[in-house]
C-alpha cells in the first residue's frame, strides 16, 4: 500500500488533548486510519461504514481478508446501527460488561459493508473502557472498525513504540496514552448460537462470564492446543516472536529443570536462548544459568509472580517483543497460574508457541 507520513500525538490518559481527538474524530470521518489505546490493546480504527477506508486496514497490516474486525462503539445504544435480533444473553452480558474488555458476536445488519466482517453474516461490537478510546468514539460519532494495532501474526501492541514498530507509515495517526491496561485482547462470545459460546479466552475471566449466562460455553479452538484454524481470525500461528518458541508446563520444579537443561543445550549449541516466565521460576533458574547469562547468551523476561496472572497478561506482549529486539536465536517459556486472566495468558503463550505446548 502506498506510505504516508504517521504523526504520533501524546495525550494525558484521563484528560486527552480535545484538540488532538477532535483532529483524529475528523480524520476518522474522512477515512483516514488512526490507531488509538484502549484498555486491553491499542486498536487500527477506521469507519466501519466506510469500505475503501477499511480495506486500508487489512492493508497496513498484511491482514486476510478472511479475518473479520470488531466494531467499536460509545455504548450499548450503538448496537442498533450494526446488529439485529440481539438475544437477551447478548444484552445481559453488554449491561453487566460494557463498557470493558468483552466482544459480542450478534447477527449483523445488511448495512454493515461485507469487508468488515469478512463477508460473514454476524458482526463482532465492542464498547471500550479507555477513557482515550470513548473520547474518539464520542468525537467521531461512528463506529469505528479496529483490529489491534499490529502487522498480522505479530504480538499485540501495547505501547505506541510497538505500533510505530509495526505501521510507521502505514497509518495516519498515532494516539499514544502510554502502556494499556490489561494488555490481552477483550474476552470474544459469540451470541449467535444458543448457547453463547466463548471464541477467544480475553479481558474478562471465564468464570465472571458465566456469573451472568451461566451456561456460556468454551469453543473447543479456545482449549485444543492442535486446532489450526476452526474459526475465524483464530489462526494457531498468532502473536508470534520471531525466534522458535516452547512453552512447558507442569509442576514449578519440573518446568524449571527443564528450562535449565533447555538453555544450557541452546547455549551449549551455540544459540543465544530468551527465558520467558513467571518471577518465581526465573529466581530459581537464575543459579543455573548465571554464567551464561552473564555473557549474554541467555536473556530474560519476567511474566511478574505466577499467582498474579493479571500482571503477566500486562506484560506478556512486551516481553515478546524484547525477546525479539534481544535477536534471540530460541525461546523458551513458561507461564503463570491459570485462574482469572491465566486462560487468556495461556491462549497466547499456545499461540506465540505454535502449539508447542510440552508437558514435563
Ligand atoms: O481487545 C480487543 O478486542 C482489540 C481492541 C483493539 O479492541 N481488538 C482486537 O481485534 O483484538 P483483532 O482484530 O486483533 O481480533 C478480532 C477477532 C478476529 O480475529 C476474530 O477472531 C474475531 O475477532 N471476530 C471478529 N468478527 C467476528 C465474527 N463476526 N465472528 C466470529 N469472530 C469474529
Ligand atoms: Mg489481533
């Protein structure tokens, strides 16, 4: 796609710039692509009415056509232009989450243009909580398509350095609000089947789903590590570091001798070798690796402490991303506890991993 020149503007977090929104609402509306924060990633907007303006988004990042967008809106009442037949499970899960990290799946309206939904007949709609997200949805007084803001396959961002890393000069504009919130994407359920059925593991637990439509539904491509592509946009290969990543898992003691016999053989090959894992681990390994990593052949990265599966979540893209800068030959990981945020942690980890999942 032709390149055009990004402008980046910072603005306070709770109090954005009214001039710097007011300008990315107008360029929204004139078709241009904005990246903005919300709570969970920082999105690619544009104007989900306006087809050639969405097309530019499966451009700048590399994206398949066959991989549909959700739609942000300012608030439930957004959901008439975009969606019909909204069953009650739809709306009793909208008033207890939105505005947050919760995608619906719902029938979509004939006038929601095909490429947005990549020519399916249901339309996934999203009210963020980002205080710079709602400003611009306000502002620009459209709903605005936006996958995260990176090229395809590549970890999601969550600072505008990761977007600027991926688009500079594919996109127009750049809000940047400093580091998101949650730092995983928003919770998918899709409420076109009867039950409502959990497409991708995300902001909001399984458990506090099931709080409100107790008979929500895990799809199987959330949980089976060996699934390629069963839905769409839910591509194994996905948020992938550059270098070959294992994740292991088993009891703490377990995972960590393997991390230590893996690293001493990565680095015994040559190979320069990054350590994703939770704190506890990286503390337990670091005796057995200290010389090596002293010389820089191992370098690692912290998922923050296993029982805290939120600050791993916060972290988890920007540690692939470091790895990735760190231009190392091999990854290999570990992850935090499973509850809450864990399971969208874990879907990633399985993800960035290929599927590479290694019981020990
Ligand atoms: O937190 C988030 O959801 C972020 C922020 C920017 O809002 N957005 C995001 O978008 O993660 P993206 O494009 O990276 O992921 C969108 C995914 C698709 O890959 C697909 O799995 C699912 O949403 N999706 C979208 N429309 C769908 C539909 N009609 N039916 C089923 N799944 C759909
Ligand atoms: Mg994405």
């Amino acid at each position: 796609m032709a390149p055009c020149v990004t402008i980046c503007r910072s603005v306070d977090r709770a109090h954005p710039d009214r001039a710097v929104i007011a300008d990315a609402a107008r360029r929204l509306r004139a078709g241009e692509l904005v990246v903005f924060p919300t709570e969970t990633v920082y999105g690619l907007g544009a104007h989900a009415f306006d087809a050639v303006a969405v097309a530019r988004i499966f451009a700048a990042k590399g994206r398949p056509s066959t991989d549909p967008l959700i739609v942000h809106v300012v608030d439930a009442d957004g959901l008439g232009q975009l969606a019909r037949d909204v069953p009650a499970a739809a709306h009793a899960l909208a008033a207890r989450f939105w505005p947050g990290p919760l995608t619906l799946v719902l029938h979509k309206r004939p006038e929601v243009p095909g490429i947005v939904t990549a020519g399916l007949d249901s339309v996934a709609v999203r009210v963020p909580a980002h205080p710079v997200a709602r400003a611009l949805l306000v502002a620009a007084g459209v709903p605005v398509a936006a996958p995260s803001a990176n090229r395809f396959s590549r970890p999601s961002p969550t600072t505008a350095a990761h977007v600027l890393k991926d688009l500079d000069g594919l996109v127009d504009l750049v809000i940047d609000a400093g580091p998101t919130d949650i730092g995983v994407e928003s919770t998918i359920v899709d409420c076109t089947v009867r039950p409502p059925v959990v497409r991708r593991a995300g902001g909001v637990p399984f458990d506090v789903l099931a709080e409100v439509v107790p008979d929500v539904r895990v799809a199987d491509t959330v949980t089976d590590v060996h699934e390629a592509q069963v839905a769409p946009g839910q591509l194994l290969r996905h948020y992938a570091p550059d270098a070959r990543l294992t994740v292991y898992t088993g009891t703490p003691a377990a995972v960590v001798a393997r991390l230590a016999s893996d690293a001493r053989a990565h680095v015994g090959r040559g190979s320069r070798v990054g350590v994703l894992a939770p704190e506890d681990d990286l503390m337990a390994l670091a005796p057995e690796v200290a010389a090596a990593a002293a010389r820089g052949r191992v370098v690692v990265a912290s998922l923050g402490p296993r029982h805290d599966p939120a600050a791993a979540a916060r972290v988890l893209f920007g540690a692939l991303r470091m790895l990735d800068g760190e231009r190392v030959d091999v990854i290999i990981a570990s992850g935090p506890a499973r509850h809450g945020l864990g399971a969208a942690v874990w879907d990633r980890l399985r993800r960035a991993a290929e599927g590479r999942v290694i019981p020990v």
